[in-house]
C-alpha cells in the first residue's frame, strides 16, 4: 500500500493564508516570456502577443476523483495539473500558465500540502508552466483541488473537436485501458489492506498500470510531433473518459459518424494481464469505457497518413464516416456493433 | 429568514454531466469579440488582439465562505462572480471570460443548481462577461464553487498593489463596513430562528447592510470613471479582507507607508445603526477589520486630485509615507496608531 508519511506536523493555523501561499509557491520561478506576472496581485498578467489564448479547467475531489487510500499527495499534485495540461494539449496549443485552488480540511498539515505542491512543482517543471495564481481555503471535509490552465497556439493550428471529416483517420496516441486497470489493481489492494492491515503487497507486477493511473502525463510529445511532421489534426479530444466516449464527443460536434476496428485499438501487455487476472474481463472493454489514460484521439486527412504511419506512438484505429452511418466498433470476426459510451465509473458514484 | 424553496426536485444524476453542463449553461451567449469559442471544447479559445490578460481565481466554500442558512443559491451565484470580477478590477482591465467549477453534494437538486447559475448568468450579462468552461461535480459534502476570471487592459493602464510613491493620496470608493455589519446582522438571525424557527424578522431596516454582504458589486463604475478622467491610479487593491489589511497590501508591495485618516474613512449611516444596535461595537472596526466591501482602495498622484475631488463615490483617506513612518492611523484626536490587520473573521475559521 502506497502511503505518504507526516514525520512533522505543522497545522495549517499556524501559517495563516498568506504565508502558507509564500512558503507553497516559493520555489516556483517564472519561465514564459508570456507570463508577466505570477502569483502575488489581485491577478496574474499575460502577454499573448498575438496567438489564441486556450483556457481549461478542472476540479479533483477527494472520495469522487481520488482516494486518498492510495494517493500519494506527490502524485496527486502531479497528476491534477496533467489533466488540465491534456485538454490544452487537445487543442493543439502549448500550455503556458495555471491557476491553483485548493480547499482541505484540518485533517491536513503544511507538510501535506507542501508534498502536494511539490507534485504541482514537478509537473509545472516538466511542462515549463508558470503557476501564477490561487489560493488554498479550508474545507469542511476533504480535499478539492480546482485547477485552471492556460495556453496559447497560432490561430491557424487551432484544433477543436468538430472539426472531422468524412475519410479522414481516426488516431490515438499510446495505449488505452492501463489507467483504469491500474484503478482495478489499487482498489483490489485497498480491500485487502482493510482486511489486514499488515499486508505488504507487491506490486512490481502492476508497477506499469498503476503509474497510468496515478501519474498520467499530457502527451505535449505528440503536440510537438505532429508540429514537426507538419501536420494539422482536423480534430481532437484527449482521452478522460474512455476511448467510446471521446469518440463520440468527436463525432457529434463534427456531424460524422465512424468506424473502429477493435484490434487496432492499441492495449498494452499488462492490460491484459490484469484483466486475465481479474478474469471475465475484456482489455477492449478498459480501452473502451476506463478513462483517465489522458492519450490524444485525433482525425487527421487521408494524405497525412504517410507521415505519422512509422509512429510508434500513434496508432490508426478507424475513419471517419457520414453521420448517418453511425459510430460503429468493428470486431474482428467482422461484424460491425454500436458503439456505447458507459463513461468513467469513477466518475459516476453521485 | 431568505430561504430557496424547490419546488420541483430533479436528482443530479437523472441528467449527467454533459446534459448538466448544457442545461445550466444554455442561456450564456458569448458577447466579446475576444471570446472565440466558448464552452463545449476541451478549453475555450480566447483572442487578446495585443493587449495584457488578466487571470483571477478564488474559491467559495460553504461553511466556510458562505452559510447556506441565509445565502440564497441566486445571490450565491451573483457573488462568486463578483468577487472575481471584482479583483480583475484591482488590475485596473476589464473581465472578458469566466469558468466556473462546481462541486455539489446529492442533498443539491438541479433546480438548485438552475438558481444558482441564474445568479452566474445575472453577474455575466450585467458586467458583459462571457461563461466559457468549466464543470459539475459531484462532492462529498457541502458546496464548493471556484471561479476564474479572465480580464483585458492595455499594457500601460495596468495597475499592481507594488506602484505607490510618497506622497500619493490614498483612496477609497464607495463605504466599508457594511458588508460585515449585513453578516453580523445575518448571524444574528441565524441563531434567532434555530431557536425559534416559526420566527419572521423584519429585516427592512437592515437591507442596504444584507445586500452589501450577499449581492457585492464589482466597480468596474469606478475603472471607467477613472479612465474617462484620464487617471492611471499607482496601485490598486480590492477591499476583500478588511481596509487594515488590504492597505497593509499595497504598502508592502510598494515599499512604503501610510497614514490613514480616521474621520476620512468612508461609512454608511446603515453601518452606524447596525453598531449602534450591537452595542460596544465601533463601525470603523468594521470597515478596518470586516472585509468583503469589495470597494477599490488605490492610490493616485496628488495632480490627479483636482479630477477626483468632486466624485460622490472616490473619497481620499490618508496618503503615502516614508516606509520607515509605518502603516499608521491618525484619530479625530489627532493621535497616531500602528494599523494592525485582523483580517476577515469570517475565513479564519480553520
């Protein structure tokens, strides 16, 4: 079982607001020339010299998004700015800036929250992101993080989910389905540990699938690769609720329908081992409803192919088709079955 | 007691999340040019043709920010705009774009959460704002609400907490105190109608106080008073935590000190009774101490003093001084004392 460890205990009283700020966003030094001014006004200045500013935002509550069973506080920093990180990334822009809320009860210390922001500080060091504004408040109960990013991309390379044609290839980048298996993984162990509190699992087997889950990363490297390769998606979407979903979310903003071929969709080995494990379980079913893998789904025109065909990281999974032929997964006996979005169970515990 | 009542009662999750988004936010037209796409992408897509833009987050929680006894979910949504609004005036721009986060626990319907909005779409068509991300979750207890505001302003009218200069006249608009003196009021009656619920108060007297605490305005009258008088201020700050603590704000940031006039400091008569009637309560304790006026508090140039002297609602209270002079307040009595920053009662609560 994965646990953070409080050796010292500062209460968050102790600090006040305004210090706690400080002594959270200390180490986080500037490094956009678009970033004007940080954190420390009533709000933060951008200089966007032109381009389209891209702005995404999104809220992480314990119980509902994460556990805090099985959530280091690292991790969980990290992970909430990737997600806002992939939706800039899904639109083919560069993230720039975030904005952080944060609201948690006293069961949390300073040290907690430096962990957590220590996780935001990697993420924002990975990504060369500026935090430049928000604010930590107490919580009645747990801990919510509300996030906001902010980037920027040329007008021209611009790409929104409805943009899809009819004949243009559907992509993703990575695999699918290893975010919710590692989700599996944890749950199962948190079971255990409940029972027997003793129990030193291991998790070398998983190490793969569990890191999807817990420290998922915004695929900026395929932003970057599709720049190089010259090409512009005719849409995008990353994949946060499962590849049904997102695919559908492409196909109806754009008027289209598809076809996906099931055994091109890419799943790693140790997917399938954990659903072998897991028995009556299909890898396909993970990739298609799990969510949270955070990969890039995209439609590119048919004569982009040739550049992206020797990626080891996108995979052609399907094409586009007319509306009227509906979004259809096609199995490899051949037969053609429609597609259902079951969304992210994560989610849905409301 | 202001109480919501729900008539019709529709669970959360009869909807989801996406026909939830587009229920609540199907009102919202987009009314700046800037705005290029608004909700519905993976992130909005802002143009700041060459000008800075200003980004603002913070965070209401209940229990903690508000009490659900006495907010009604209209106001509620009214005032977590304005406060956001509210510190991209501080910046001297104008707001252009919000998202909003929402996190509400199952014991909140979506007729709820329908007035609530109606409060958001209320403060967006008054200050020409446009609703451009964001989304609903699920919490395990309680209302969570974090708001980012994005705002526009030339690069040489932007204005930080860091500009003041000896000599500057500091200045206030509006009245201070009376948004803490409307909670006090509030508070009050909460703990009347727990003890007697059938319990009517006649809260007439005290609507100009109520109105201040639950339905803040945003001055964006006072922005475009002082650029039609062609005045820049050198700092500016809003009044969220209390004129002590707020001027402490920009004396800091600027290097400097103050002296603030007592008899200057700018007080409704409303605030007076509402002393008056608490007993042993000094209405300047609420101005320096009570916070959430959301006034404008900056400092000019004393040339800039002819363009102002006559506004009923720009009102000069001290001015800036040597930082080795300290942060000082000057009594009818004409003796000095150290300001000292209590801060906003109602958040340390922790």
């Amino acid at each position: 079982m994965i646990r953070t460890e409080d050796i010292t205990r500062t209460e968050i009283s102790d600090l006040g607001e305004f210090a706690l700020i400080k002594h959270l966003t200390k180490e986080f030094e500037i490094k956009n020339d678009s970033t004007i001014k940080g954190v420390g006004d009533d709000a933060a200045v951008i200089d966007s010299k032109g381009k389209r500013t891209v702005v995404s935002t999104d809220m992480l509550i314990e119980g509902v998004d994460f556990d805090m069973t099985y959530t280091p506080l690292r991790h969980l920093g990290y992970k909430a700015v990737a997600v806002n990180l992939s939706d800039i990334a899904a639109m083919n822009a560069i993230p720039k800036q975030i904005t952080v809320n944060i609201a948690v009860s006293n069961r949390y210390s300073v040290e907690a929250l430096t962990e957590l922001y220590a996780g935001i500080y990697l993420a924002c060091q990975r990504y060369d992101v500026d935090l430049v504004g928000g604010d930590t408040s107490s919580s009645p109960a747990g801990m919510f993080i509300s996030i906001t990013a902010i980037g920027e991309v040329d007008s021209d390379k611009l790409v929104y989910r409805s943009g899809a044609s009819v004949h243009d290839l559907i992509c993703v980048s990575g695999d699918l389905g290893s975010a919710y298996s590692g989700l599996l993984v944890l749950e199962r162990e948190k079971v255990t540990f409940k029972a027997n509190p003793n129990y030193q699992p291991d998790l070398a087997t998983f190490d793969y699938v569990i890191d999807r889950y817990l420290k998922p990363e915004p695929r900026m490297d395929i932003i970057k690769f599709l720049d190089q390769k010259g090409i512009v998606p005719t849409s995008m979407i990353d994949v946060s609720d499962g590849l049904a979903s997102d695919v559908m979310q492409i196909c109806e903003a754009s008027s289209v329908g598809c076809e996906i071929y099931e055994e091109k969709i890419p799943i790693d080995y140790a997917t399938t081992m954990v659903c072998s494990e897991f028995g009556k379980m299909l890898p396909v079913s993970n990739a298609l409803n799990g969510g949270e893998d955070y990969e890039l789904l995209f439609t590119i025109k048919q004569a982009d192919y040739e550049k992206i065909k020797d990626s080891a990281e996108v995979h052609v999974i399907g094409h586009i088709t007319e509306a009227n032929m509906g979004m259809m997964l096609v199995t490899p006996q051949n037969t053609t079955i429609q597609l259902r979005a079951q969304g992210w169970t994560g989610k849905d515990d409301e």
